[in-house]
C-alpha cells in the first residue's frame, strides 16, 4: 500500500498540495534511506548493474519533488 502512495503521488505531484507535497517528499527519502540500506551488501557487479541506476532514479525523484517545492515557496 505504501509504494501505491508514493508511485500515485509522484505520477501527479504537479497537482498535490504543499502538505501532499512535503509527505510524498519524506516518503522518497525514506524510500531512497531504505533502498541504500537493502543494497549495502550487494556485490560490486550487481551493485553497478542494478543498486546504483535504481539508487539514482530514486534520488532525481527526491531532487524533482523538492524542486518543485522550492518553486511554489517562490512563488509566493
């Protein structure tokens, strides 16, 4: 149920809240926080492979969504 959030919210984030926006924020976090942790023992080759394009695309999610906070806090 939490990743249906977190992929729910990140497909419209453009028409979330500043609350919906700020909870999706720290539900990327903690999801990047938990990923680190789930591939700390991979192995070299499958880290490459696998954990770091996967690590990557989570973090530009954490860097879209607080973008997009930044933006409409300058907007106002």
């Amino acid at each position: 149920m939490w990743r249906m959030f977190v992929r729910n919210a990140y497909d419209r984030r453009e028409t979330l809240s500043d609350a919906e926006l700020d909870r999706l924020l720290a539900a990327l976090r903690d999801e990047v926080d938990r990923y680190r942790y789930a591939i700390r023992n991979y192995p070299p080759d499958r880290m490459e492979r696998y954990g770091e394009p996967f690590l990557a695309r989570l973090e530009e999610r954490v860097s879209q969504v607080a973008g997009l906070i930044e933006d409409k806090a300058r907007l106002r």
